[in-house]
C-alpha cells in the first residue's frame, strides 16, 4: 500500500478520480484569480506614507509569499514534484495546449537556462522593485505567469510554462532526488508487451455522457505526457510532473504513484544546464540564509561592494553587480576547493612508450571539464542544500503564519495594519512557536542535512570510483554548510 497510494482503502478510490484532481486544480485555479482580485491596486495604507505597510496583512501577499512560496518546499521534501499535479499555471497550461497550434517546443530550449534566467531576473525584480513587499506587485506577477502559461499554451504542444518560465519546477526536480516518493509502473514486462501504448499515444476515444433518456456522445483525444517521458522508461522522479495522465489513460492499470526509500535517485547526474541552474539556486540561497549574521554578509558581499564603490556605482548599479555576484560567481568560488581536489586527485604520471605521445600532448577527460565536475559534486550537496531551503521556510512560516486569521477576516490588510499600528487595538501577530524550541529544530534539520550528504557522497563516490571524489565532495560539502551551521548558532544561540 505505501508503494501505491491508489490502494489506500476509500482515499485511493478518490486518489484514482480523474474529477478529485480536476476539482483540485480548479480550487488552486480559482484561489489564484482571487489573490489577484486581493492584490490588485492594493499598494499602500491610504493617507499614511510608510513603506511597504500591507507586506504580511493583505492576504495575497501573505498566502502567496509565506505560504505558498515556502509550503512548496515541505511539500518538495517528502513529495518531490506532487505540488505540480494540483499547479494552476501547470493545468491552464495543458488545457489551453490542445487548443493551441501544438507546436513541438525547440530543442535548443529544452534545457534550463531560460528558467535560470527567469530566477535571476526574479531576483533582481525583488532588489530593484521589492516585489514581494506590495499586494499589486504580487497581484501583477501572478497575472503575468496567468497569461505567460496561456501564451506558451496556445504555442507549443508541451507544458512549455512549465519547462521555459517555472523555477520552481527546476527546483522540485533537484529535490525530487531525494523525495521519498515516485510515479513508476508496477510490472515493466506488462509495457514491454502492451500493442495500446496509451500511456504515451495521445489516444482518441468516444464517450458517452447519460442524463435520464438524453444521451451524449463525444469523440476527444486524451492528453498524452506533457513533458514527453515514457513511464516504463522512468529512471529518476526529476522531471514527472504527477499530471496522471499516464494513469488514467493506462488500461492495463500498471501505474503506481507511492512512497520509497529517501535518496532513490539521487545518483542521477545533473544536466549540463540543470548544473548552471543549481549553480544560481546554490548562491542565492547561501547569500538568503547568511543575510542575519551582519559579518559574513559583509565577508559574502565584499567583492561587489567594493568594486561598486571602485567604479562609482550608486545602489542600482550595486544591485545587478551583487545579483552576477551572488547568481554564478559567488557559488563557482565556494565549488572552486573541491573542484580543484578532484583534478589535483586525477594527476598521474607515468612512463609512456607511445611514440606518438609527444610532449604537451593532453588526453582531455569529458569528467573532468568544470562544469562535469560540478554536475556530480552538485549531488551530495542537494540535501544539505534541500533542509538549508527548509529552514528558510520553517523560519519565515514561524515567524509570519499567525498573521493569517487577520488577512483572512480583512483581504485587503488595511484594517488589520491600521489596528495593529496605528489604534493599537490589536497586538501584532509574534512567532507560532519559541526560539527556544526552533532553534533545536533548525540545528537538527541542518544536522540532518550534512548527514544524508555525507552518505550520498560516499554512495556516489563509490558509484563513480573517481579518484580523489570523496574528499572533494566532502569540501563541497562543507563550505556552505559552514556558512548555514554558523549563521543559525550566531543568529539563535548567540545572539
Ligand atoms: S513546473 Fe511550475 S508551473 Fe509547472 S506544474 Fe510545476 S510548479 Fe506549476
Ligand atoms: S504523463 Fe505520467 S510520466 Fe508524464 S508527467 Fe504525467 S504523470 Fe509523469
């Protein structure tokens, strides 16, 4: 049973409805229109000039950025991509894709360089705009992504949003690695002999729709995978997005969706963009999580500043050398020491007798290019990485969840604001929990972290027998966890 949750009695025969799921998508759907509905135009506290007054009241801000923007992590660490099953922007997506000219999408976009730059720009949106300080701002990306999911829609035939626009799907895909949870087929040998194929066909069929005497038929085509994956093909969990489709349109019923081991497919190298991607995630998270301890903030942003004040630069200039900075050279030079272990490991000299193998021949080895390398050294560091991000999220939910019973009473969060701050009636919302009790809850979250890291390298390094990969992955390892270790003990314990 825990293998398939299609078989948990009463709650797997509405796991198995095609209506349980469409009636999820339609409510993420509908919650999503109204958050813009409570955003929109929803900027300030009209006739107070104070900066950034409805950040946590207005309740578009507030599910969008606390809850949703950091729920999706937990669901991330147990459930890998599942939150994409029930993803509005995902669904419209694939709805508005069989309408649409059902162009098959480039191959030189199918990669992860667009959604990488998507992040960037995001970040430097909330630099230069604190974006997700104001309800209108928050209201307008998510009309943005409404109408970039419909656009993307009507073009091509896969969920292109998905793949071009959505960083939050890059990220599930690293996480998902570690998830305990996958979509496989039950039995291989039952696809190997299927002639239907309908898993993967796009198959067309009637239906019949009865109401008393009157009845319907219709002739449609299902949707086929959006992504394009064979299901008995499955090697990893990091690019299924649980559509089901695969499921319902299967009449040999040889799909499971269930739980497995922690660390099933964390051997699965990253794509050569995929290592860019995580290269950028890696920075602005270390950057994010360092920002409480002032010092290694100032150690971190050092360089840029500096070279800001070099060239004269005021605070918008500052912002797109600190966000290059923070996206690609601040990780490449934490990865530096353990890259340059495994190439310091890969020297051997040797007597040779080759006669053609002159001085200043080099024999080049496709592993041992940088960004190789980092694509393997990326793997032992994605849980440390996974519970650096949990800790984030468990952090800024403590800290801001008791804000929602009054966001949900008052949309707008004007009255909320103007009770706590201006009449004082109410007491600002404090922690749901204690730094007492948090605190131990992020170490031993960050001690779980550096511990599954520690054995994936080994696994890996074993898996690889690359000399010198162990220790590098070690250092790699390491490095940021030194940077999160010392930002909570600084930040909870000292302080
Ligand atoms: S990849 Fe992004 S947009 Fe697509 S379904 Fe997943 S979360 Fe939604
Ligand atoms: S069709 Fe199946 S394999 Fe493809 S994304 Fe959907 S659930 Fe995953």
């Amino acid at each position: 049973m825990r293998d398939n949750i299609f078989n948990i009695p009463v709650f797997g025969a509405l796991l198995r409805s095609v209506w349980f799921w469409r009636i999820a998508r339609l409510t993420t759907l509908a919650l999503t229109v109204a958050m813009i509905a409570w955003g929109w135009h929803q900027h300030a506290v009209p006739g107070l000039s104070l900066p950034d007054p409805l950040m946590y009241t207005n309740l578009t801000n507030h599910l969008f950025w606390v809850w949703w923007l950091m729920g999706i992590v937990f669901i991330a660490l147990l459930f890998g991509r599942l939150w994409c099953s029930v993803c509005p922007l995902g669904w419209l997506n694939g709805i508005v894709s069989r309408f649409g000219l059902r162009r098959e999408m480039p191959v030189w976009l199918r990669n992860f360089i667009s959604v990488t730059l998507v992040l960037v720009i995001l970040q430097l949106a909330i630099y230069f705009f604190k974006l997700h300080r104001f309800p209108d701002y928050t209201a307008i990306l998510l009309t943005f992504c409404l109408l970039l999911t419909i656009g993307a829609g009507l073009l091509y035939r896969q969920r292109a949003f998905c793949l071009l626009f959505c960083p939050a799907g890059a990220v599930f895909g690293l996480y998902a690695r570690v998830a305990p949870f996958q979509l496989r087929v039950k039995q291989p040998s039952v696809c190997a002999g299927c002639d239907s194929q309908r898993c993967v066909s796009e198959p067309q069929e009637w239906q019949k729709h009865q109401l008393g005497g009157s009845v319907l038929y219709r002739h449609r085509r299902l949707d086929g995978c959006p992504v394009d994956l064979v299901p008995a093909a499955l090697a990893d969990s990091a690019d299924c997005t649980f559509c089901l489709n695969c499921f319902h349109n299967c009449d040999k019923e040889n799909i499971k969706v269930g739980f497995r081991p922690w660390l099933a497919d964390i051997e699965t190298g990253l794509r050569r963009s995929e290592t860019l991607f995580f290269l950028v995630l890696f920075g602005m998270l270390t950057a994010n999580f360092s920002k409480v301890y002032v010092e290694l903030r100032q150690l971190l942003f050092w360089l840029p500043q500096e070279v800001a004040v070099l060239l004269g630069w005021q605070e918008s200039g500052y912002y797109v050398l600190a966000a290059i900075w923070v996206a690609l050279l601040l990780p490449s030079l934490l990865m530096l020491p353990g890259y340059l272990i495994l190439r310091a490991a890969a020297i051997r000299t040797t007597s040779i007798t080759d006669p053609d193998a002159g001085p200043g021949l080099f024999v080049h080895d496709e592993r041992s290019g940088f960004w190789s390398s980092v694509g393997q050294l990326a793997l032992p560091m994605i849980p440390a990485l996974l519970t650096a991000h949990a800790v984030l999220a468990i952090v800024k939910i403590n800290a801001k969840a008791a804000y929602l019973p009054f966001a949900l009473v008052d949309p707008s969060g004007v009255k909320s604001f103007l009770a706590m701050n201006v009449m004082q009636t109410v007491a600002t919302p404090g922690a749901v929990i204690s730094l007492d009790i948090l605190k131990w809850v992020v170490l031993l979250l960050l001690i779980v972290g550096l511990f599954l890291s520690f054995l994936v390298a080994k696994k890996v390094a074993v898996r690889q027998g690359r000399p010198g990969f162990l220790p590098a992955a070690i250092v790699s390892v390491l490095i940021p966890t030194v940077c999160y270790f010392s930002t909570v003990i600084e930040w909870l314990f000292v302080r």
